[in-house]
C-alpha cells in the first residue's frame, strides 16, 4: 500500500488531530462537527446538506477502511470522520439561519446530546448494521443510522413539549 495514501486515510478517518485527543474520541469528533456545521452545513439549503453528507459518506467509507487495515485494528476509538457524518446528519432538521429565523443554540445542543447518546447505546438496528458490514461501510453506517435517529427525535421533540404546553424558543 502507498505510504502517502495510508497517510492520507488516517489524517481524514482520524479528523486530523481531534481524533487522537486522548479520552472520548468520539465525543471530541462530534463536538468538531458541530463546531463545522453553522459556518459547512447549516447554512445549505437541505438539497445542499444532502449533496454535502453524499461525499463524506464516500470518503469516510475508503478513510476509515483504509485506516482500520494501517492501524490494524476494527473501528478503533481514534476513527472520528463517521461521528461528522452522524452529527451533520442528526443536524439536518436545525433550522437554516435567515435574518427571521436566527440559530437557535437549544437546536445544536439537542442534536449533539441526541447524537451521542444514540451512537453510545446502539438501539437497534444499528448495533446489526455496524456488524453486518465490514469496514469503512460499517464505520460509517452505524453513525449514519444514529444520526437518522437523533434527527427523527429532534423534529418531534420540539413538537411534543409544545403539544403538552412547553413551547421553545
């Protein structure tokens, strides 16, 4: 394998240095993404957001299977590119800034908390998913699908606490 591109695999698969803070990796990765996303993400539009998530799918797929064969080990803690996908994923329903609708900060923390914990716990399916597929497919798909949960939750949260009488700001 090129030296360069073993390189090239673990520098993006690991997010640069964010990966390789010690302690929770990846909760680092994720509050990397969210720290990206109000000046990347969240100001596409969400035709925009989808296009952006497609290549960092497909580049998060070859990184961190390439880096799981250089670091020789199967999704190791210092692979965080799959947690900036899942976080800009559970982020999609977060309001786009315009000058009526500013960001509303409880958005961002909520999809951050809702990510986390989702990609912590593994609800099912995606503990199979991880398993099902080998490699960077697996890296990348558990996330992907935490991510799906934590933005079904945070569009029908917000509806919920209204419902009962807590609106939010």
């Amino acid at each position: 394998m090129s030296t360069f591109l073993n390189r090239c695999s673990v520098t993006l698969a690991t997010l640069g240095p964010v990966g390789r803070i010690p302690m929770a990796p990846g909760t680092w990765g994720s509050a990397a993404a969210l720290l990206l996303a109000p000046f990347l993400f969240v100001p596409l539009p969400m035709g925009g957001r989808l296009a952006l998530l497609l290549p960092v799918l497909v580049i998060g797929v070859w990184a961190s299977g390439r880096a799981e064969q250089v670091l020789k080990a199967t999704d190791p803690g210092c692979i965080v590119i799959d947690e900036l996908l899942g976080q800009w994923v559970a982020l999609l329903p977060v309001t786009v800034p315009t000058l009526v609708h500013y960001p509303r900060l409880w958005e961002y923390a909520l999809a951050f908390g809702l990510f986390r914990l989702f990609d912590i716990l593994k609800p099912f399916p995606i503990r199979r998913v991880e398993r099902l597929f080998p490699g960077g497919f697996g890296v990348m798909l558990d996330d992907l699908m935490a991510g799906l949960y934590a933005a079904a939750a945070l569009t029908l949260l917000p509806k919920l606490a209204n419902a009962i009488g807590l609106p939010l700001p």
